[in-house]
C-alpha cells in the first residue's frame, strides 16, 4: 500500500525523528513510503535510503506537491501528517482525498493546548496518534473524541541504543576517573530543557557533600561552561556538546536526569530504559507514565529536589540497582518493533472503519 508521511518540522526533534524510524521500520517491510520534508529539512542525511521528497519553499505549494505523489483515485492510501502546520493542512486536504480513497491521520506529541482546535474537529482527518496519555488528554480537552484518536508510544530503533566507542573510551575522553560516579543527562540549549534547574540542583548537592561528575550531552560548553563555574560546580561538570549518537553516552552513567519543564514522551528517557539507568524526571506531561519504580519524580524547575535526589541515589547503590532493573524490564515495551506493530494495528482498524478491505 502507499504510504505517505508529511512532516512540517525543519528541525531533529524527538517528533521528527519517531515519524522517521517509523518511516524506517514500515520501509522495511516492504512498503513504498515517500516522506514529505521541508525545504531546510535537517534529517535527511540521517538515512539516505529513503524517498525523501523536500516540499517547496512557498507553503502554497504543498498541496500540490504532496497530490502528485498519491495513487489513482480509488487506490487506497495512508497519508500520516506530523507537526502543527501539517496537521493543519491535511485537516483541509483530506475532506476531498476521503474520496478518492486516502486514509488521513494527524500526529501530536506535545502538552501543551493547541491555539486553534479546528483541524481537530475536521472530518478530513480520520485519526489521531498521539504517543502519551497526557497528550491524549490535551486534545480531549479540545473536543478530540476517543474514537478519532490512539496512543502509540514512541518506539527506540537498535541504532539509537548501540555505542560506537566503548565504554572506557568514552569515560577516559572525559577525563573521568575509574570509579568515579557519573550523574548524567542528555538535554538541549533550550530553556524548556531545563539545564539551569539542574546545574543549580547540582551545585546545592555537591555544597551538601556530593561526590560525582555531571556530564550533560547536547547542551554546548559555551553556553553552559561559566555558568557551572559561576555556581561553583565548573570542575565538576562536563558539557559534551552536541552528539548524535547519545548511546555512547548513557552507557557510562550510573544515572539519568530529565530536568524538562515541558515533555510528552522523551525518547531520550527511553533510550535510558535501555541502558538499565535509574531515571530522575520532571512530573510534566507524560513523564508520569514512565517512572514509577524505576526511579525519582521531582516537581518542574525544583532544583532542591534535583539535589535531594542526586544525593539519594548516590548514597543508595542497592536503590539504584532496583531502579536500574525496573528500568529494563520496561524496555521492552518501547521498542520501535513494538511502535510499529501498534501502528499498522490502528492503521488496519482505520481501514476496516471505512470499509475498506485491504491491510497494512
């Protein structure tokens, strides 16, 4: 069956990079996928194996675009919008590609409200995926009905999970020493990241008597570096800057902090699971549905509960080998095998919703 992807997003966010592994894994299967991308798009370097097709510059020729690469009218197609301005359009496209036998779907994995519901309202749209509960709230809030919507959580690929370098390698690149314990994140350079909250957390558990290294992937040593020094943790911390392959980092941590003021379903905190790390997350979004006993929930932007918690599991190795157990045994259920087989399920029932008799 042809599929269709359509991304409005220029960047390599979370969302962007679950709409590709999906992309991937369908690919795989045998299915023939063209996946629509800004003009700017960053991600297409990351897998040149699929049909990339770059939208134009000029939003107005989107539709046009995208029209040229569906089936004869009566051959079924999934068209699977992701992002805000995408969904918007397809909300509007789809009324007339109903009839010509496309299935359309949206895409939302953020929290916070949507300013306009409308693109929500529209039948144009048969469904939604959303990849936690908290974001499935959100849009029920906004009048989204149950039954034009489904949770699909994100799903890790084998890739995201295999280092490149080993281990030691890692950890002597980093100037740690043997033994020492290693309190890390992997976080970006925006506010909503929350790489304030946790250098100032750090800094009060280190005046309280820790004794550990914090190594912050992604988030760039020249945004971050004086700050730490300013807060007195400078020879403390290590900022590694960013890196695609954050494997090779979460496999030194002894554990892992998410310090966000806003998320859905972190793929980063998912990658932890695999890892085996005890988790320390923020209690926003769909944080929630992910720690429970497998780590430490702290209120958003409490950085004396950051603290607090740095020096329970620092002080607690027989706590942190439960939550590391905890951690794993949860794995398995944000594989991306799981997330595909998950979406070809509401893909299928969309179909069968409509009457139509083919299958995914």
């Amino acid at each position: 069956m042809r599929l269709i992807f359509i991304t409005s997003s220029s960047s390599l966010s979370g969302g962007t990079r679950q709409a590709m592994y999906s992309a991937q894994g369908l690919r795989d299967r045998g299915h023939e996928l063209t996946f629509f991308v800004p003009h700017d798009a960053e991600i297409t370097g990351l897998d040149r194996g699929i049909n990339w097709q770059r939208l134009p510059e000029n939003p107005s020729g989107w539709r046009s675009a995208v029209e040229s690469a569906l089936p004869p009218a009566g051959q079924p197609c999934i068209v699977h919008a992701f992002h805000n301005k995408a969904n918007k359009r397809l909300a509007w496209w789809g009324l007339s590609w109903r009839r010509r036998g496309c299935l359309c779907l949206g895409y939302r994995g953020v929290i916070y409200r949507p300013s306009n519901p409308l693109p929500y309202w529209s039948p144009g749209i048969d469904c939604f995926t959303v990849n936690s509960l908290a974001c499935g709230r959100v849009l029920r809030s906004v009048g989204l009905s149950t039954r034009r919507m489904a949770v699909v959580p994100n799903g890790i690929p084998k890739s995201r999970i295999t280092p490149q370098r080993s281990r030691d390698a890692v950890r002597s690149a980093l100037g740690l020493e043997p033994g020492q314990l290693v309190l890390g994140s992997v976080a970006g350079d925006k506010p909503v990241k929350g790489v304030d909250v946790l250098l100032r957390g750090f800094a009060q558990a280190v005046d309280q008597g820790l004794n550990a290294k914090l190594v912050v992937a992604g988030a760039r040593p020249e945004r971050w570096q004086h700050i730490a020094t300013d807060l007195g943790v400078g020879d403390h911390t290590v900022f590694a800057g960013r890196v695609e392959n954050v494997a090779d980092y979460l496999q030194i941590f002894d554990a892992f902090f998410l310090p966000s003021l806003s998320e859905s379903l972190p793929n980063v905190l998912l990658e932890a699971f695999f890892f085996g790390l005890p988790v320390v997350g923020s209690d926003v979004g769909g944080v929630p549905e992910l720690i429970d006993d497998n780590g430490l929930l702290v209120p958003r932007g409490d950085a004396p509960a950051l603290a607090h918690a740095m020096l329970k599991l620092a002080a607690d190795p027989e706590l942190r080998r439960v939550f590391a157990r905890a951690s794993r045994a949860k794995a398995s259920a944000y594989t991306l095998e799981t997330k595909l087989a998950n979406t070809v399920k509401v893909y299928n029932e969309i179909l069968t919703r409509r009457g139509l008799d083919e299958r995914i």
